[in-house]
C-alpha cells in the first residue's frame, strides 16, 4: 500500500511540475515578444541620441568620430535585432511614429542646416555621413546583398 501511495505520491509531483513548466514557457513567449518590442524602442532612441550628439558636435572630427563609432555599434545592434525578428515572423521593423517625429526635428534644426555646410567644406565628414547613410541604420529589415551581373 506504501508503495502505491509513493508512485501515486510522485507522479501528480511530476504533473505539476510538467504544468508549472508549461505555464512559464508560456509566460516566457509572450514576455519575448514585449522583450523585442522594447529592444527595437531602445535602438532607435539611442539611435536618435547618438544622431543628436553628431549633429552637435563642436568640431568636425569629433562628428567623424562619433559617426564612426554609431556606425560600428549599431550595424551589430541592427544585425542582432533583424536575426531576433525573422524566426518571431516579424519581417519589415518600422521605426516608431515618435522617432520619425524627432528625427524630423532633427534635420529640421539649425544644426542640421550647419551640418550640410560642414560637410561641403570637408570631404571626411561628407564621406563619413555617405556611409552611415549607406548603412541603412534606421531601417530595420534585411538588406539583399548587391547581385552581380
């Protein structure tokens, strides 16, 4: 009778665990999916400050500088985003309406309007805004390689 008592005893202690796993896995997907949304909201305001503190900068080398070092950080926060995003289905990331706002704001400043006349001036700073503009950091979905003809 004991034994009976401890299979019995084992197997509904073996249910509610299988259950409680269950229950978190569950929690688990759904906490992803609000996790992925809050990293893609992360991005672009970081993005948008980092665009800020370029576009403030005091000295063109300075501006060249915090370019290069954006482009470095979020071509590998972008890549990581998009590797997250394709096995969620999620395909086409779009920025925020408020990150749209604010970068319109942006380029709308007077430091932006400077910013066009420093890059005339100085060929590295024209260069370093043509390959973040090429990198496509704001744009979250994945870029087909170039094909060759």
């Amino acid at each position: 009778m004991k034994r009976i008592l401890l299979a019995a005893a084992l197997l509904l202690g073996i249910q509610e665990r299988s259950i409680a796993q269950t229950a978190a896995t569950a929690h688990s997907a759904g906490m992803a999916a609000t996790s992925l949304e809050s990293r893609i909201s992360q991005y672009y305001a970081d993005l948008q400050q980092r665009l800020r503190e370029v576009y403030f900068a005091p000295s063109d080398g300075r501006a060249i500088s915090l370019l290069s070092n954006l482009m470095t950080e979020f071509t590998a926060r972008r890549k990581a985003l998009i590797a997250e995003a394709q096995p969620a289905g999620r395909s086409g990331l779009k920025p925020t309406a408020a990150w749209m706002q604010e970068q319109q704001a942006l380029l709308s400043s007077s430091n932006a309007t400077k910013m066009a006349a420093r890059r005339q001036q100085n060929l590295a700073l024209d260069q370093a805004f043509k390959r973040f503009e090429a990198a496509q950091l704001p744009n979250l979905q994945p870029v087909a390689p170039p094909t060759e003809q």
